[in-house]
C-alpha cells in the first residue's frame, strides 16, 4: 500500500477514536479526555501497523518495548510513591505519557519518521494533558517519555523493507538507475 495512503488511514483511526473520547467529555475535561484516549490510540496505532505490515517481529518488539515500559513505570509509581499536584498519589513517572512514548517512538524508529513525528506529536500531547489536568508533575512526563523512549532502545530495531528497489539518481551528464534488492 502506497505509505501515504496508509499514513492517512491510520491519522483517520487515531482521530475516530480521540473525536469518540471527545464526544462523551465536558468541555473543562476534553484536553484531559483526549489525552487518555490517545494514551490508548497511540500503543494499537503501533500495534495496526504491525498488523498491517505482517510484522511478526515488530509485534514482539512492541510487546517487549510496552512490558517494560510499565514494569518500569509501575515499580517507580509505588516504589517513590510521589504526591502528584492534585494531591493524589503514585504520580512519579507518568504512565500514560511512558506508554504513549514507548508506542510513539516504536513506530517511529520501526517504520520511519514519517510516521513517527506524527505520533510523537500524539505523545507529546498525552504529557501535555496530564500536566494540563494536574495529574502529574512537569518532571513525571519527562520521565515518563524517557523511560517509554529508553525501552524502545533496547528492543525496536528499524524493519528492513524486503524487494527490488529501482532510483533514479542524477549524474553529471544525465542520470543513472540504482537498482537494490533485499530479502
């Protein structure tokens, strides 16, 4: 499927389901709503893709990269247990934002920055939100990107696109055609 179009069909997902979170929210809880919503869009977006790609290694990197993530976040949150600023409890690092990065960064660093930025924008979003709805500190989300960021690290590598590819490059007296083949 031509990238473009399927870019396209996943930005329309994504957005059925925040407009869908949206739809039910008070206007004062929209940005929180929408947060929450993408913080769960964001790891099935990654998951589609793979889906999509008929990539079973990226479903088990995924998997490994989300495990870790919230055994890490889940370990600190009850380990450090930090007061958050709407007196709640458990608030050091962001959950939802450590998820959304993890999901994030994994279909960036997978499948390419044309995908990524969209969905780091997304995650950006979520820490946004949280801190937005008091939920959690400044520095939660930024723990909570970096330990999503970090798992991502250690598990996603890039897929490596299988067939024949023919460019057309310019040379200095017309031009020239690469041909490459990966299997």
């Amino acid at each position: 499927m031509n990238p473009v179009l399927s870019l396209l069909k996943h930005l329309l997902l994504l957005f059925c389901l925040l407009a869908a979170g949206v739809a039910e929210a008070r206007a004062a809880d929209a940005v929180e709503t929408s947060g929450t919503v993408l913080s769960v869009a964001l790891p099935l977006l990654g998951g589609a893709m793979t889906l999509q790609n008929d990539d079973a290694q990226g479903r088990v990197q995924l998997a490994e990269a989300l495990a870790l993530t919230a055994g890490v976040t889940y370990g600190l949150k009850y380990s450090i247990d930090a007061t958050r600023p709407n007196g709640g409890k458990h608030s050091f690092p962001s959950a939802h934002t450590s998820v959304s990065f993890a999901a994030a960064d994994f279909i960036g660093r997978r499948y390419g920055w044309e995908y990524g930025i969209p969905a780091y924008a997304a995650a950006g979003f979520v820490g946004y939100s949280r801190v937005d709805a008091k939920a959690h500190h400044r520095y939660d989300v930024a723990a909570g990107a970096a330990l999503g960021i970090l798992s991502d690290v250690l598990f996603t590598s890039r897929l490596k696109e299988r067939g024949v590819k023919i460019s057309a490059l310019p040379a200095d007296d017309g031009a020239m055609l690469r041909v490459s083949c990966a299997w």
